[in-house]
C-alpha cells in the first residue's frame, strides 16, 4: 500500500487539465489581455504600433512602482489605501524643498538637490512608519489606518503647496521621470528594476517567504515564532517608500507637483494587483501577477484612448471591463483550489 | 451482513473515490439500516471521513452506486443529502460564535411568519425545548461563543438531530465532551433510535464507539475489513482489525496502570510561577526538568489549553514569572518565547498549517533564519523535510504536496515535525493527539519519547486522559484554572485522573 501511495504521489502531476486548472490564476489575466490586445488591434489601426507599446509602458511605469509595494501589502493579506495620497505628498515634499521659480508664489525651503531627495525619502519612510505603527503596536486595522492616512497625505500636501502648482524639482529626478536611458524611457527602467528587485525579494529571500506565510496563515506563521508584527510593519513601510518613489517621478514625468494630482492611482494600483491574479486574502500571488495586471490596466487605458467611442462612455466601460476580470479571476482561482 | 428482509435504508455499492492521483476508497460496500447507530472505525486517512462526506454529499465524483430507500441516489451539493434527509457534523465545529445559541440551532432555517420575517419568539422557544432534549438548560439568546467548548458541540450535534435528518452523520462528536457530556450525549441517541433515527458514529474513542454502536465497521487503508456485531467484539479485537499489529504501550495506558517516574538527577530546565491569566488560570506553579515530559491534565476548559498558548507568548500572562535554564524570560510574543527556546504545537490544525503550501514550506518555516540568512536554500529546505517525512511516516512521502491535502493526522505530524530540526528547551503540545488514530497516536508517543532521551523539557497539555497517561512521567491536574493535584513517582489510573479533574 506504501508504494501505492508513493506511485499515486508521483503521478500527481500528470494531466493537462489539472496543470491547466492549477495555473489558472496565471492564465485568467493573461487571456484577459490577450483579449484585449486583439480587440484594440482589430478595432484601432493606430494600437498595435511599437510607439504605441512604448506608450503604455510608459503609462503604467508610475503604477507600476507603486503596484510593487502594494503587493508585498496585499500578500500579508492587509491592505494600503493610502499609496495615492502618499505620493502625491511626497512629490510635493520634493518640490518644497526645491528652489521654484519667482512667480511660483510657496513659501518653499529650497535645499540642494541631494538633500531634497533625501528629505523627500524620508518623509515617505516617516508616513509609513506612522502607518506600521499604527497596524502593528496600536492595532488599528490597515484598512483604517491607512484611510485616515489617505487624509493626512492629502493635508499634507494642501499645507506645502497652498493651491499652488510647482515645477522645478532636482535635475536627477527630472532625469529618472522624464529623461531616458538608451532608447528606453527611465521611468520604465525605474519602473522594471522595481518590480524585478520586489520579485526577487518575495521569491529568494527569507523575508519574502515570511511575507507569504504571514498572508496564507497569520495565526501559524506566529505559533511557528515569526515576527509577524514586524514583517507587517516592513510591508507597510515598503509600501510607502515605493510610493514615495513613485511620487517624486510623477513629479517629474507629469512636469509639476499639486494637490490631488495621483488621485487616479489608488484605483490603478489595487486594480493592478487584484486583477493579476493575487489574493485579497493573502498568500497567494506576486510580482508576475502583478506586471499581467498592470499590462490589463495600461492595454485598457490606452486602448479606450484609441478607439472612437463617447469619451463619457469611457470610464463606465473601464469599470465593467475591470468588473469582468476580476469575476473571471474569482472563478479561477475557486477552480484552482478544486483542482485539489 | 444485512439479511435482506428489510430494504437498508441506505445502501452504498462498490463505492471508489480518488483524489487526483490518490485513491482514498476502492471497493466499499456499505449499508445501514434503519434505527441503528453504526460505528466507524479506522486510521487517520483510512478512508472513514471520505465515505461519510460521499454520503452527505459533500464529495461528488465517486465510482459505484448509493441507494436510500432502494432509490439509487445521486447527490450534487449537501443540501441535497439534506433533502434527501441526511445530516452531517463534522469534526470541526461550524458554530458562529457571535450568534446566539437560539440562531445557531436554526443557523439557516430560521423560522418564519407569513411575512418572511423571522419570528424570534418561536425560535428562542424551540430552541430551549431541543436543547433541553439534550439535556443542556440554557437561556437561548446567550451568545453562543460564551459557552465551553463542550456545550458549543452540543449545539451543533443539536443542530442537525433536529434539522429532521433520518441519518445522522456524527464525526468524532465526542473529543471535546466531558464524561457526564458524553453520557447525555448517548442517551439522546439512544431516545432518537428509538423513534427510527439512524446514526453513523465516528470515533478514536473505542470505548465509545463500542459502548454506542449497534454494529461497527472497521476500514484500513481506503478498504473495509469488516462489519460486525458490537456486541460480538472487544476493544483489543478491533484495534487488531485497524492495524494489525500489536502496539502494545498504548493499550497499556488505556486498560491499566501506569508507573509515573521522573528521571531522577536531571537539572530543571523551565519554572513557572505564580502564573495568572484572567477568567483562564490563576497561580499556575510547576517546574519541569530536562529530559522529563509534564502532563497538565484538565477537562475542556478547565485552562490547560489557555496555559500552553499562555507559555508561547501567544496570550499575555497578568501575573507571574517564567525562566528558562535559571534564567528569568519574558513573554511578550511568540517570537520571544522562541529565542528562549520554547516551542507550541497548538490544538488546532488550522492555527498551525499554511494549508496552500508544500510541506516542505510548512516544516521549515521555524528554522528558516538558521539555515538562511537573507537568501532561501529551498534545496536544504527540502532536504531537512524529507528527512522529517520519512521519519515520521508522513503519507504520501512527498515534500511537496500542499499541506491542506493531508489527512488530518499526517497534518498534525507535519506541524510537530516543525520543531525537530533544531531541538526546542521546552516543547508544549496542546491537545497532540486528538483526532488522531491508533498508529499515528504511537508515532507521537514514540517522537516524545526521542525527545526526553534528547533532554527537552516536555509539556504535554491534554483534556484526553490516554493522552498524559501514555506520554508523562508525572501529571498535574487542572480544575477550573489551579492545579488542583499532582501525581508523581507513583502508579495511577485514567479513573484517578478523572476523579481528580
């Protein structure tokens, strides 16, 4: 009987359904873009060009950064709905400590560049610190935390630029947001080695593994004497530093820094990794999930640009295209935890 | 078995069930018959469970044919074995703590008036008129996560005897009852018999099963043995039956007396005093040597449960001190309870699995930061498992099945071979046998045993009475949260243990 076991055990992975129904939340986003490559193509001559992929890559690279946190957040099943307003302060931090032109009318306390950077840096570090402690030593749950945050973003960043708009920021970050390396657009490099080195992360190290653990069994993954406060509160702080990041780059890609000028963000980068594939619940998902969810995103944002329909129309559409793959991501993965 | 006069009233064929490569049933025949209480028996992953959720209609997809009633059946969800009038409990409570105990009696059936309203008075007074059937007396509206463990089940079992259900499928009913809560138990089967109820019992409580059951079937290996008279068979017979060998320490403890005997010149490795926990347990002393294994026996609730948590950092102590080695630690979180070198496999199989991942994942979780650093060695993970799944016969002999796709018991095994790589100081197994079956309950008994010879301090918390009695060199009862008596350097009895609780 032993062997039987043994042999039934091996065989286990035979079987295209069952590799295929395993797989699924892979490959439900994927056929979704697929999908919506081929309608976008069919519909509009102008889509399928290689300008127009350097475009999208473009228009996801901001999301992109802050997708990369946001998933190591959603992994340990808790959620930052403050990654939008984060940004937006941070890159206004970034503009207050550099010198604006005459007729930018802030009270602004210029820095040389370097500093400014760094100021900028910390401040995000310092908002996600707020947010840890808040999850992990108060205990207030992340998805409050992280709302009242969303608030005190949205204050600070009121507070720093009066209703003004600022343009002038550090010449490195105007370079990394809008400048370009080689043929390539820095922002996407920037974008790509973020969710490279956050895959690497949750993938080859112990804290990656521990992100998962702490996602997929909270209550075990501290009876097996993991420090889940702490690996929730490093997530957090990723977090807010990929915004940060983010923030200070959109500055830059977008030429100036105002008030509730990432609003959209919030949206994006939930959409991003939920509709890739990764569990609200946690545990399950990562970086590739992420990079199918953000090229779902990007094709459907831009493609809506390219064909001729009611602009009005348009974000309705993009609701219910949303809508639709995350039903056809829900039923994947019950199909996938079936396949048992 | 069945003489054919009278139609079963349920009547299963040639039943075969695989799960994916696996086989979990072939070739079982099976039938009951009407008013009868039918044990099961088995090892873990035997099979017992997997025909029984068949049945309830929790399984679909299976080979060979059931009939009720003569009428083959075919049943696509459980809701329609429950049409059909059949009934599970499973062994994991499915009550809703927040809810009271009125709407858990009738979680999903409420009453209700013409108006679809749900009509609370007629709940709360059906609710106390079922309850008190089974003996229990309590104000319908309190809530139900308020009540001890045992009372909870009560209601569950409750729940489904008075759903209207013809078979009545109770799958190990009776680990979380006290004594006099079993017996209330069996004299409500036994009044429901008579009115034609029929009951399908699963247990590792031989006792029970044999006590209860009007015929008993034994299943070993995804086959059945045999179906038998209970009254024509004795405990010894039917443990034969489950194993085929003779484990002869086990039946030792459940039959006899047993020697307790600490070794004798080992230096104390872990003290506890003056340990307090409000409403769990108060002024909590003892201390346990190297090389010794402590049971801390209780009924539910009486706060062993609470203590070994309690001991892992995982609920804070209001009172007292602990050290470790003479030194003096403190427990603010379970990772300080580990870098003291205390370790907690807990009673819950769902507190301690990552159900999705391998088993591999699942053992090394608690060495990770010895055999890494920064970066993961999945090939030393892998092996270091491998190791641990031979060893402790885990079944399949694969690190890489996902954990959730164990049987029960072999899930237990995983998680106490998390702390087998890297010997703890102390261990504390809450509950380390429960649900599980004659062999993998040996394999435990036998891992402990590795483990004094090794030097851990061992503490073994347990509202079983097999279980301290098999595993301890010396015995602390537990009664509402004090240690009410100690046995040491003496024989006693599972009737000693259970007049002192």
């Amino acid at each position: 009987m032993n062997a039987d076991v043994a042999s039934a055990a091996g065989r286990e992975g035979g079987g295209v359904g069952r590799w295929v129904a395993s797989r699924l939340t892979n490959l439900a986003p994927l056929v979704t873009l697929l999908f919506l490559c081929l309608v976008f193509s069919l519909m509009a001559p102008s889509f399928a060009t290689l300008d127009n992929l350097g475009n999208i890559m473009r228009q996801v690279s901001i999301t992109a950064i802050i997708a990369t946190g946001l998933t190591f957040v959603i992994l340990t099943a808790e959620i930052d709905l403050s990654v939008a307003s984060i940004a937006n302060a941070v890159g206004i931090v970034l503009a207050y400590f550099t010198l604006q032109e005459t007729y930018v009318n802030i009270a602004n306390v210029p820095m040389p560049g370097v500093v400014a950077i760094l100021f900028a840096l910390m401040a995000a570090f310092a908002l996600g610190t707020v947010n840890a402690v808040g999850v992990t030593i108060i205990g207030i749950p992340s998805f409050i935390m992280t709302l009242a945050m969303m608030q005190i973003g949205a204050g600070i960043s009121a507070l720093l630029v009066r209703g003004q708009i600022a343009y002038a920021i550090p010449d490195p970050i105007r370079f990394l947001g809008s400048g370009s390396i080689g043929p390539f657009p820095s922002i996407v490099v920037v974008a790509c080695l973020f969710l490279l080195v956050g895959h690497l992360v949750l993938t080859y190290t112990r804290f990656g593994r521990y992100v998962y653990m702490v996602g997929g069994n909270r209550e075990a993954a501290e009876f097996s004497g993991v420090n889940v406060k702490l690996v929730i509160a490093a997530v957090m702080i990723i977090s807010a530093v990929c915004c940060g990041v983010a923030g200070m780059l959109g500055v830059a890609y977008y030429g100036s820094a105002q008030q509730n000028e990432f609003d959209d963000y919030l949206l994006d980068s939930i959409a991003a990794v939920v509709v890739g594939g990764t569990s609200l619940f946690g545990g399950q998902g990562g970086i590739p999930n992420t990079i199918l969810g953000l090229l779902v995103l990007g094709v459907l944002n831009n493609g809506l640009d390219h064909i001729d329909i009611d602009s009005f129309l348009k974000v309705l559409i993009r609701g219910l295209i949303l809508l639709l793959a995350l039903v056809i991501n829900v039923y994947a993965q019950r199909l996938r935890n079936r396949a048992a | 078995m069945s003489e054919g006069k009278e139609t079963p009233i349920l009547e299963m064929v040639g039943i075969g069930k695989r799960f994916g490569g696996v086989t979990a049933l072939t070739g079982i025949d099976f039938d009951l018959r009407r008013g009868e209480v039918h044990g099961l028996v088995g090892e873990n992953g035997a099979g017992k469970s997997t025909l029984m959720k068949i049945i309830a209609g929790v399984h679909h997809g299976y080979d060979g044919e059931m009939r009720i009633d003569g009428q083959a059946v075919n049943f696509r969800s459980a809701r329609d074995a429950l049409a059909a009038g059949i009934g599970m409990v499973h062994q994991e409570l499915s009550i809703v703590p927040q809810l009271s105990v009125a709407e858990n009696v009738f979680l999903g059936v409420q009453p209700t008036n013409g108006l679809g309203v749900v009509s609370w008075g007629r709940m709360k007074r059906e609710a106390r008129e079922h309850l008190q059937l089974l003996g229990i007396d309590i104000d319908p509206t309190r809530e139900t996560g308020t009540l001890p463990i045992g009372m909870q089940q009560l209601i569950e079992i409750g729940r489904v005897l008075f759903s209207g259900a013809r078979i009545v499928i109770l799958d190990e009913p009776t680990s979380a009852l006290s004594p006099p809560e079993v017996k209330h138990l069996f004299e409500v089967l036994g009044r429901l018999k008579a009115k034609g109820t029929t009951f399908v019992f699963i247990s590792h409580f031989l006792e029970d099963i044999l006590e209860v059951s009007d015929r008993v079937t034994v299943f070993r290996n995804s086959r059945k043995v045999a179906t038998v008279d209970a009254a024509s068979v004795d405990k010894a017979w039917v443990i034969e039956q489950m194993i085929g060998a003779g484990h002869h320490e086990l039946a030792d403890a459940m039959l006899g007396e047993i020697r307790l005997e600490s070794p004798k010149d080992a230096p104390v490795m872990f003290s506890a005093r003056g340990l307090s926990r409000p409403r769990s347990f108060t002024d909590v002393s003892f201390d346990v040597k190297a090389g010794e294994v402590v049971g801390l026996y209780g009924f539910m609730g009486s706060g062993q449960t609470e203590l070994a948590r309690a001991l892992m950092g995982k609920a804070r102590l209001h009172g007292g001190t602990v050290s470790m080695g003479g030194q003096e630690i403190r427990l603010r979180s379970t990772a300080d309870a580990k870098k003291a070198g205390i370790a907690l496999v807990p009673e819950s199989r769902r507190a301690m699995l990552f159900g999705h991942e391998p088993v591999y994942k699942n053992i090394s979780i608690s060495i990770l930061e010895r055999i890494s650093r920064l970066l993961l060695k999945p090939g030393e993970e892998r092996r270091i498992a491998q190791g641990h799944v031979d060893a402790l016969r885990i079944r399949p002999f694969s690190v890489e099945p996902e954990v959730r796709k164990l049987s029960g018991g072999n899930q237990q095994k995983v998680a106490l071979a998390r702390w087998l790589t890297h010997l703890p100081r102390l261990l504390v197994l809450s509950e380390p046998t429960k649900g599980m079956d004659v062999g993998a309950k040996d394999d435990v008994v036998k891992i402990v045993k590795g483990l004094k010879e090794k030097g851990v301090a061992v503490v073994v918390a347990s509202a079983e009475p097999e279980t301290v009695l098999t595993m301890a060199d010396r015995i602390l009862v537990m009664r509402k949260g004090q240690i009410a008596q100690e046995f040491a350097e003496r024989g006693v009895s599972k009737d000693q243990l259970l007049a002192a609780a």
